[in-house]
C-alpha cells in the first residue's frame, strides 16, 4: 500500500505566535494520527518558481490515513488557531507503491 505524505511550503509567515500555538497542537495532533514528522523548516534550496521558506514533509503508512489525520478534530482545531498566521501550500500526496 503507498504511504501518504503531508508536503507543506509556507509562502509567508505574518504571526509567528499564531504557528507556534498552531505547532503546540499540530504536533500532537499528527502524532496521534500515526504521522512521522521528516523535515520542518530546516534548511531549503529552491529551484525554478519554488520557495525558500519553510517547508514540511509527514509521512503517513497510506494515503487514507493521511487524509484522516487532516480531518481529525484534534487537526482542525490545530488550523483554527493557525488561521489568518501564514500562507502557505499544503498538499496531501499519495507514494509510489
């Protein structure tokens, strides 16, 4: 079964306070959800249109639990103090089997 991935780039990032209250739940929120944190905003080099800001990479055991884990309550209320705090491109992909 291909794993599924969270794969998140943040254009801006206008409240700092408002991601780290959204980290203090989404942390856990991912965990609960089986997620595995592999990279948050170390070092990025971008190429062609791509971003340099801080980018997110969770990996999942599938596609279903990936979607799962986004619409958990524990996540939703994660994004509810996250709101209007950043822009950013978050995407759920599914693996190559």
């Amino acid at each position: 079964m291909p794993k599924g991935y969270w794969v998140s780039v943040y254009r801006t990032i206008s409240d700092p306070e408002k991601l780290a209250a959204y980290n203090k739940l989404a942390g856990p929120a991912v965990k609960a959800g089986g997620g595995r944190t592999f990279a948050r905003g170390g070092r990025v080099v971008a190429h062609d249109a791509g971003i340099a800001e801080r980018t997110v990479l969770i990996e999942f055991d599938s596609f279903e639990q990936a979607v799962a884990a986004h619409e958990s309550a524990a996540y939703q209320e994660a994004l509810v103090v996250l709101s209007d705090g950043v822009e950013r491109d978050f995407r759920i992909v599914e693996g190559i089997d």
